[in-house]
C-alpha cells in the first residue's frame, strides 16, 4: 500500500498484474491494488481506500483527460477511433471494483451497471453475434467491433449488484446460459486501430478449463469463478464447476478443511483475475496457511450457493 500515490494510482497503471515492459507495466495496477484491500475488508476511511475510490468513481465520469487512459494511452493517441472501446474496458473494471467495494448503492455504479447490462443483453439476443462473433483480420481472429459480449469485468460487476439482478432477472438467466456454454477455442484479440490488442477478458462462453475428472491447472481462478457464478445465482447452468467442485471436495476433511496430499505450495495462479482474492493468507511456509486460502474460498461458495460441503 506504501507505493500508492497521492493520486490514487497504483503501478502507474490500471490492469497490470505482472510487468511487461512492452506495455510501460512495472508494477501491480490499481483496479487489482483496490480489489485486495477491499477483498482484505480495509475501512472505506483509510488512506489508500479513500484515494482509489476518488480514483476510480472519476474515471466512470467520462472525463476525457488522455492521461485517465494510463497503460493504454498510446493506442488512444496513434489510433484514432480506439478510445471509446478501451475507455469502456476501464469504466467496466472501475465499476466492478467499486462496487466489490460496498459502493453497489451509489447510483454512478447502478447507472454503470445498467448500462454494461444494456450491451450484453443486446449481444445475448442478436442471433447472428451470437453465431458468429468473431471475424477474420489480417490472418488473425477479432471480436466482431459490434460485439460487445461479458467480460470478466463486467461479471464482477454484475454479481455484486443484487439490487440490479432482481431488476434485470431475465437478462441474468440468459448470462447464465452463455457462460455455461463451451468457450471459444480460437485466440482473438480486439481490433485497436491499426493494431490487434491482446485480452483474456472477454467471455465467449465458459472460461473454466477443467479436465474430465476436475482438475485445472488454475485453482486460484476456478475458484473466483465459482464464487462469481455463486453470487449471481447462476452456478447450474456450468457443466465445468461441478467437476472442479467434486473433485476440490474429494481432499477437505470431515470438518471442511481442505487437506490435499503432498500440499508443498500454494496452488499456481495463471490468469490474473484473481490476483486480489488469493492468496489472502500471508503465510504459505505451514501447511495451514497453505491450505486456509482455498478452505475459507470454498466455504464462502458453498454458503452462496446454499451446498453442504460433502467428503469422501
């Protein structure tokens, strides 16, 4: 928290979670840097809550301040017509974070909400992007640019609205559906000018990859995930979960503790989306820090989804 600036910013950046030099990251951005303080339940009067909220609740304003594009201020200002689009991934994840953040009320991020939720439920219904969303550029694969599909963003967002999936319940039930559908298997990236951006935000379908018998090479996902479709009610309609469930359940003791064998280290995080929520334990030296991350995660899932968790 000692790196934040008097700006709210973390990193100098927004989206990062690992460095990449290509991309002027160096640092942990500031929608992940706020997601864990805000996941670690820090008071909303603290320093660095108080800076990232008056961070973040600017850039759902629309000011067009260039500098408010921070890691994607170059695709801005060499390609004309790409800012709308990435100033919409920002104003999703801004809106995501403040509202994880108990902010769901405020009516900047129920109009945020209610509007990301007007894109999607025009996505869901259109046939013909549904059927084909993706389109051939240059020898790549893009998302089609009047595709505006879920995002990782977008879901967070969403599921910690509750107010917001009453009002909009059948919009809520066709997410569901999508997201319990195989995910694209091509790689796509979204048309940024002249440029291809690279993502692993937008959701065509489920983004769980779990083989037949549950196992995933990113538990740290699997299990933000599960919590996200938990909170939205929607958890039935993924075929993905209850696998990684089974198989997560098979190694928790009689009292719900997850006891795998051989538990050397803490499971390996691939995709960044859950960098704030794991690990929260700080520490992975004994065998029950290494286990107290994945315990209390699969606890909160099966309180939201109303499950019991049951051992072999």
């Amino acid at each position: 928290m000692k790196k934040q600036k008097d700006t709210g910013v973390w990193g100098g950046n927004l989206l990062g979670v690992t460095p990449n030099k290509a991309a002027g990251i160096k640092d942990i951005g500031t929608i992940h840097q706020y997601l864990r303080i805000a996941e670690l339940r820090w008071s909303r009067e603290s320093r660095p809550h108080r800076l990232g909220s008056r961070l973040l609740f600017r850039l759902l304003s629309r000011d067009p301040d260039p500098k408010l594009l921070f890691e994607f201020v170059k695709y801005g200002a060499a390609e004309p017509g790409v800012e709308p689009r990435v100033r919409q991934v920002i104003r999703e994840a801004a809106a995501a974070a403040l509202a994880a953040s108990g902010f769901g009320d405020d009516p900047r991020v129920r109009g945020a909400a209610h509007a990301v939720a007007n894109q999607i439920s025009t996505f869901l219904r259109s046939s013909e992007l549904l059927a084909q969303p993706l389109l051939k550029a240059g020898g790549a694969w893009v998302l089609n640019p009047q595709a505006f599909p879920p995002t990782i963003f977008s879901v967070a967002l969403l599921a910690h609205m509750p107010a917001v999936q009453r009002e909009r319940a059948g919009l809520i039930e066709r997410l569901g559906a999508s997201l319990g559908q195989p995910s694209a298997k091509r790689v796509f990236g979204i048309v940024c000018g002249k440029k291809v951006l690279k993502q692993s935000f937008v959701l065509l379908g489920d983004p769980l990859k779990v083989t037949a018998s549950g196992q995933t090479d990113d538990v740290p996902f699997a299990l933000y995930w599960l919590e996200l479709l938990a909170r939205l009610g929607i958890l039935r309609h993924s075929t993905s979960a209850p696998k990684f469930w089974a198989r997560m359940a098979k190694d928790c003791d009689a009292d719900g503790v997850w006891r795998p064998k051989n538990l050397r280290s803490l499971p390996k995080r691939v995709l960044p989306w859950s960098y704030h929520a794991f690990p929260l334990e700080g520490d992975a030296k004994s065998v029950e820090g290494r286990q107290s991350d994945v315990t209390f995660r699969m606890a909160l899932i099966a309180r939201l989804a109303g499950w019991e968790i049951t051992t072999t």
